[in-house]
C-alpha cells in the first residue's frame, strides 16, 4: 500500500470503531453515508453512531485505491461480529482533501 491507502485506511479502522464524535471529526460538512436502509446526512450519521453499539470485532480487508488530484477512494471488504450477529460487506469511502487533511464525502457499504 501508499502512503495515502494507509493513511485513509487509518481513518476507516477508526471510524470501524467509532462514536458520534469521530464521524462529527472525520465527515465532510455534505457528506452522504448509504447503509442498508438508509441514506444519511452527516447529522443523522453522527447521531446514529451515538447510539449504535459498535462492533466487538472487526476486518478490513486489503484496500484498493481510485486517486485523483483532490479525491481518494478506497475499496474493501468488511467483517465484524456484534454478540451472536456477523456483517459483511463490501465498503466504498471516498475523500476529499481540505486544509485540515482527508474528510468523507461519501461512504457506501455493499452488503453480502
């Protein structure tokens, strides 16, 4: 992997296990996240991460790149495992470059 894989690869495991306030710092002011069922805004991705249980184990898989001048995808399988229930999918994020480094703009997950 570059550089630029790692780093936002970094920011995915984090968000993996993360709450409100890590998707309030990492989300773009416009970002859409589209889950199963769901299509949201930032607000209402922030919100749900307050009130998700968060998973007790999680994969990411090995990570493909799409780079532009400004803009980065990264392409990956997830797992993770909550109590008795597992989740895998297939999870799209791409970011935009601002001052204050790498936001999301958009995220998709892909479900099995």
């Amino acid at each position: 992997m570059d550089a630029t894989t790692d780093e936002l690869m970094a920011i995915e495991r984090r968000l993996a296990r993360g709450t409100g306030a890590d998707y309030a710092e990492v989300l773009h002011p416009d970002a859409v996240v589209v889950v199963p069922g769901a299509v949201l805004d930032k607000a209402a991705c922030v919100a749900a991460m307050d009130h998700s249980p968060g998973w007790d184990d999680v994969d990411l898989g090995e990570a493909r790149l799409v780079r532009s001048d400004d803009t980065a995808t990264v392409v990956y399988r997830f797992t993770g495992r909550r109590g008795g229930d597992s989740y895998a999918a297939t999870l799209v994020s791409t970011y935009v470059a601002v001052d204050a480094g790498w936001r999301m703009l958009l995220h998709q997950q892909t479900p099995d």
